[in-house]
C-alpha cells in the first residue's frame, strides 16, 4: 500500500511547481459544482471511482490527493 502521509499546501505546491507531484481532487461531482475554487491543474476523480481509477495516475510522481 502506497505511504500516506500529510503535507501543508505550501510544501504540496513546491512539490507540483517542481514536477515532483500531481494533485488528485477526490471532493466528488457534487461538490465540484458548488465549489468557487479548485487547484489548478488538478486530476478530478470522484471518491467512488478512486479505486478503478488508480490506475491511471502517473506513477513517476507523487499523488498528493485532497478533498474538503
């Protein structure tokens, strides 16, 4: 299993700028469309389809995933 661990959104930004990570928003269809901001850049897959959809993200980089 992959390690998960928590990092400031400060550090998940240096990790991104420097290409070292991608980000995955897992906060679901719903929420998307009442959200007014979200991370540039971002993977959208709904919490649901995380486990199907895993396979799909680069595996070169780290996966930072967040939701609210």
């Amino acid at each position: 299993m992959p390690e998960r661990l928590r990092i400031s959104p400060a550090d998940a930004k240096a990790r991104v700028d420097a290409q070292q990570a991608i980000v995955v928003d897992v906060v679901g269809p719903q929420a998307w469309d009442a959200l007014d901001t979200a991370v540039p850049g971002a993977i959208r897959i709904a919490p649901e389809e995380f486990g199907q959809r895993y396979g799909e993200l680069p595996r070169e980089r780290a996966i930072i995933a967040y939701c609210t």
